[in-house]
C-alpha cells in the first residue's frame, strides 16, 4: 500500500535519534499540523498523559496530551504537532492497526511515524533511516537498507540547519 502523505523512520537501534529526526521535522513544517505517531511492540506500562482511543487484545491506541514531559511522544507535542498517537501493537496487528489510526485522521493529513516494522506493509512517501555512532542497541534493518531512503546520522542532525524534504501535493518528498 502507498502512502504518499506519511513519512516513516526506522533506526538501528535505541537512541539512533528517531524521535530527535521526527522533532526536527514537526518543527520544520509548523503551518502543516504534523500528525506524529509512535508505534511499538513493547507493551510498557502506560503513562500519564495517554488518552485511550482503542484498546483491544494485542494492541491498545491513545492519544497523547501531555507535551511537558520528556518521553518521545511529548516531545513530538511540544514540538509542535497537531496530534500525536502511541499504539502498542503486536505485530501480527500492526497492519490493522495502523490502518485504524489512519481513519483518526482527515485523508491527506502530513503524517510523521517512527516503526520500523510498516516499512514492511506500506510504501511511504518519504522512508528515514537514522544511525548514531553511539547506540547500544543494535537493531538489524539491513532488510530496509536496499529500500529507497533518506539516511541520516543522529551526530549530523544538529549541524544541519534544513530536512532536505518536502510536502507538496498531497505528499513527502526529497528534495
């Protein structure tokens, strides 16, 4: 399925600067009202700040209201998203899942996702990979890596003033 209007980021691992890269971009295109979305397998105990939309066996949707703490999904509030949603999702529902934020939301809203894992069922207009030379947690995205992409490195992001991508018609681009 091609999704011209979401931007998806995958990373190496914990810490590779998702989030940070997501941040940069709701901040980037203020005027757009980004929808952020943060998609997990781990089932972590909810925190405050999380307005459940949908919970259900194998995945639980919220929607976060809180931007003053430091948690990835505040962060993306505070950087000025219009909305931004947290699923936890077994990945046999990922798919389905999405597939119910998606009508959360006006068709052709800009949307910004960090899930590795969509990559594998939707076709973004604008695929992210970051990677930091300090993470830890190496996670094996090589399967990602031959999919056309924008890489880039937790370590740059600070140095570069502009995202070089774009939204027009309907749809993210490089640029």
């Amino acid at each position: 399925m091609i999704v011209p209007n979401l931007l998806l980021i995958a990373g190496t691992g914990v810490k590779s600067g998702k989030t940070s890269m997501a941040c940069r971009i709701i901040e980037q295109f203020t005027d757009l009202k980004i929808t952020a979305v943060k998609i997990t397998p781990h089932f972590h105990e909810t925190t405050p700040g999380l307005k459940t939309i949908y919970e259900e066996k194998g995945y639980s949707i919220y929607e976060e209201t809180n931007s003053d703490l430091s948690k990835d999904t505040s962060r993306m509030l505070h950087s000025g998203a219009g909305k931004v949603y947290f699923a936890k999702v077994l990945d046999n529902r990922l798919q389905s899942v999405f597939d119910k934020i998606m009508d959360l939301m006006p068709e052709g809203t800009p949307i910004i996702c960090e899930s590795p894992a969509l990559r594998n069922f939707i076709e973004p207009g604008v695929f992210v990979i970051m990677s930091s030379e300090t993470t830890s947690t190496r996670k094996d995205i090589s399967r990602y890596l031959t999919l056309p992409h924008l890489h880039f490195k937790y370590e740059e992001l600070n140095r570069t003033t502009s995202i070089p991508i774009g939204f027009e018609n309907g749809g993210w681009r490089l640029i």
